[in-house]
C-alpha cells in the first residue's frame, strides 16, 4: 500500500544567509544538469543550468557547483529570502538528440524570518 | 508571456471512471510533454510530443492512458479507466526545439481517484 507520510529532505535557513542544496546524480552520460524551484501549488520553474563540460556556473544570487568525480551537483542560493522557499529538483538530461529530463527526489528549503 | 495553460486545475473521481486532462503549450513550442508528479517526488515524463508525433511514449501505460496532439498544438492526456494509483499530479511543458533542454511548466492538474 502507500507510505504514509512524506520524507522530504529539508534544509531550515535563517533569512539572509546562503543556502546549499545538493543533489546526486546517476547517469555519467548526461550532458546537462538542471535545477527547478516548484512552489506549493505551481509547476516546476527553470533555475539555472549547466552543461557536463563546466564546473560552475552564475546566475542572478545562485550558483551551480558540478563534481563529474562523484556525480554530484549542488545549487547555491546567496542571502536566501522568504521568497525562495519552495521544493527544489534537480534534473539531468540524457545525452544525444533526446530531450529526457531525469529528475531527482526534492529538497524542501523553509527560509525562517 | 502566457505561460502553459492546463485545465482543470482539480479533478477528484471515482475509481474506473475515465479523465481527461488538457494543455496548451506556449505559443510557437513545438515539444510538449507530459509528467506525472507523485507527492514529494520529481516529474516522471510520461509522453513526448515533436509537433503532432509521439517520439517517447515508452513510460506511458498504454492499457489505459492515451494521448493526442492533433493539430501539433494543444494536447490531451486521458486515463480510462482510472484506478486508485493514478492520484498525482499531472504536469504539462513545453520547449522550443526538440533539444531544448529549458523545459516551461504548466501549473498540473491534480487528480484524486477515491
């Protein structure tokens, strides 16, 4: 039957402080790595990418962070605010001419006033 | 921008009833998928659509899900008949070109089968 209860994992940061979401990844294959931020009730929205060939990339207070060694991929967040509280994914895309998003489990971020 | 356009938004039916779920995708996107968001997990693509062809439909279960995009625009995800694992969320995106990876998302309809 179904679980009862959700195990999300959650990351509680204090307004104002940066936040680090991490996310492991399977397929050493894919060739670019995604983040969603989904807040309750709406569809997952696009964060910021990277393709497989970088190791970090910047956007407007986030940063991607991309270890290919230990397939691993972490979305930093700087002077996190109450709006970017919402689940985060991250997403990895198969390589080749398909467009197959992986996704992988989320992360809760509860940013406290 | 209007973004991905789904409707309904809820849908609560009884078991072995059918569904239907409906997307229009953003204007001039010719890719559109369709996910299936279980609580607290990730979207599972169910089906992929270049224009009016079905390119990936391998997750879909095909018994009882069906799918159509006519017109290479708006599409509908039915489920008939619905059974008590169908509850979830069912999403809707779009991208422009079959390689982008930028995926926009509709707001998903979320279906409970009692």
């Amino acid at each position: 039957g179904e679980s009862v209860g959700l195990h999300l994992p959650t990351l509680s940061v204090q307004e104002g402080d940066n936040s680090i979401i991490n996310c492991a990844y399977s397929n050493s294959a894919s060739d670019y790595f995604i983040w969603y931020k989904q807040e309750s009730g709406k569809g997952p929205q696009f964060i910021i990418d990277i393709r497989s060939n970088m190791d970090k990339r910047q956007g407007q207070r986030v940063t991607v962070l991309l270890n290919k060694t230990v397939k691993h991929l972490s979305l930093q967040i700087a002077a996190t605010q109450p709006g970017d509280s919402a689940v985060y994914f991250c997403a990895e895309r198969k390589g080749g001419a398909t467009n197959k998003l992986i996704f992988g489990t989320g992360t809760l971020l509860a940013v406290q006033p | 921008e209007a973004g991905v356009v789904q409707s309904p938004r809820y849908k609560i039916i009884e078991k072995k009833q059918p569904v239907a779920f409906w997307c229009n995708p953003i204007s001039g996107h010719n890719t559109l998928y369709w996910y299936r968001q279980n609580l607290g997990q990730g979207p599972e693509l169910l089906i992929r659509y270049e224009n009016e062809e079905a390119v990936d439909d391998s997750q879909l279960p095909k018994d009882r899900f069906s799918a159509e995009r006519l017109k290479g625009v708006d599409s509908t995800l039915k489920i008939q008949p619905a059974e008590l694992g169908d509850s979830a969320v069912y999403l809707c995106a779009s991208s422009w070109g079959q390689t982008s990876y930028e995926q926009y998302f509709g707001p998903g309809t979320r279906l409970t089968v009692t």
